[in-house]
C-alpha cells in the first residue's frame, strides 16, 4: 500500500485528484488543507510526517494570483519558494517522493516553438520566479521528485477562466478577451490522472516533466469554445483584443512540449478542445 499526502487538498487540483483517487487499488490518501497543513511552516510539516510516514507528497498548494503577486512578492516567494523548500527537505528526511506540481511561466515566452524540459527558464513575472525558485529548491534537496509544469489550469472548482467566462456569458455581458499569449488550456482532471499514473508506473525516472493538455490557443480561442461549448453564442458578444493591460507581464508563448511525460509513464493527453467538454458535462452545480 502506498500513502500518499496531498498538500493544498481544497484548490481545484487537489478537489480533482480526491475524486480521481476514488477506487485506486494500492493506494492510501491523506488530503491536507491550507487550514490543517501550511507548507510555510516547517512544525507543521514534521508533525504530519511525525505521525504517520508518507510514500508520496502531492504538493498542489500555491501563490496562484499572478498580478496580486507583483504586489505582494513576499508572500508568492514564501509559499512557493520557501513553502517548497520545507517539503523538500523534510521530503528528502523521509525518503518521500515529491511530486510538485509548476507552471509554464517560467519560461519567457520568446521561443516560437511549444517549449521542452530542458528550455531554458526566464519568468517574466513574480509568480513565475517564485515557482521557479520552488523547482530549484527541489533539485538541488531532493533526489526523489517529479516537477510538473502545467499551464492554463482550469476545472468544474474554484475560480477560473471557465467558470469567469460561464458566468459573464450566462449573464449575456459582451467579453473582450486577449489574443496576445498563445498557450494550453489544461483540465485540472486530466494532470490529477496523470499524477496518479506516475505513481502507478513509477519508474523512478526523476526530473523536470511538462504536463498539460494537447494544442494550443490564445485566450480569446478558449472563451470563444468555452461559450460554443455552452451553447451561448447567441447570448453574449466576444471580441478580440491584441492588448488586454494587465499588473503583471505574461509569456507570449507558453506551449509545453509532452512528449517526455507520456513516453515515460505511458499516460494519454487529450486535445485540450475534447478534455474542455469532459469538463463542461460535469460542471459543479453550485
């Protein structure tokens, strides 16, 4: 049997990776909240791996909010970087495997092509730096870890692109949406499965993997299938923009390369289109 820890357990990737952790044979879940487990507190760690030991550690808790980043540096770097840090040094204490979950933005965004693992990283923003610092952290602690780096996040949970554009399209309110960066759309289900499968499989293959869905868009491309997807075309108005002012900069082109993670552990990506209506049949009703 093994057991398994999952920081940040009520974000929307760790609410999808407890209903994809639903009847896995072999496997034992215990799901941290921020409230019962903040990762910026070292006591805190060492008591939950004081009292029982851990084959794996999930690590899904962040700093999210890239503009309120630029504002509150300290904060994004200490959970993060700093938040990072303590689980991979009590990780490595363990013998625990650390599966910590990145983001696209360290990357610039100046290369023309979809990036892979071995790109060279130069975030642009805070939040990109400080998930940055998180992955170098680990690299240089931990001998056991998966760092995936995901991009365009978004599930039936929380807060994000999806449930912003639903809810401005329900409401018929006209969006104007950007079409200045070019990245993948990636169901939060989907990277759950794939976190599972790594696990699963576990070849011991350590190391830096992108995992997102398949293609690319620009985000007016996304809300334009979300709304399609919705069947509310006729309902609101989209229109484009190749400058939407935003606090923080973006990557142009965040397009993440999974060819390493699905040969390595043998998972199917879907084409972000397909997984978006994998999503939109299961939408949370409240």
């Amino acid at each position: 049997m093994k057991k398994i820890l999952v920081t940040g357990a009520n974000g929307q990737l760790g609410r999808c990776i407890q209903d994809a952790s639903k009847n896995q044979a072999g496997l034992q879940f215990v799901f941290a909240t921020k409230e019962g487990l903040d990762i910026t507190e070292v006591d805190s760690i060492k008591a939950y791996f004081s009292k029982q030991g851990f084959d794996y550690c999930i690590n899904t808790a962040a700093y999210t909010n890239v503009d309120q980043a630029e504002k509150e540096t300290e904060a994004a770097f200490q959970i993060n970087a700093e938040g990072a840090k303590n689980l991979a040094d009590i990780c490595a204490e363990n013998d625990t495997t650390l599966i910590h979950i990145s983001t696209d933005y360290v990357f610039d965004g100046e290369k023309e092509s979809p990036y892979v693992e071995t790109d060279a990283t130069n975030p642009i923003n805070v939040y990109g730096a400080s998930k940055l610092k998180g992955e170098q952290f680990i690299r240089g602690i931990c001998k056991k870890y998966y760092v995936l780096r995901t991009s365009w996040l978004y599930s039936q949970y929380g807060h994000n692109f999806l449930k912003t554009i639903q809810k401005h399209a329900i409401a018929g309110n006209p969006l104007t949406i950007t079409t200045e960066q070019t990245g993948t759309p990636t169901n939060a289900n989907d990277l759950a499965r794939i976190i599972l499968k790594i696990i699963h499989k576990d070849p011991k293959k350590y190391g830096v993997y992108h995992a997102s869905n398949g293609g690319s868009t620009t985000w007016f491309g996304f809300a334009k299938e979300i709304v399609a997807q919705l069947g509310l075309t006729a309902k609101t108005t989209l229109a484009e923009t190749d400058y939407y002012p935003t606090f923080a900069k973006r990557p142009k082109n965040s397009v993440l390369t999974t060819k390493k993670v699905t040969e390595t552990f043998n998972v199917f990506v879907k084409d972000w289109e397909k997984s978006l209506q994998s999503v939109i049949s299961i939408q949370e009703t409240t």
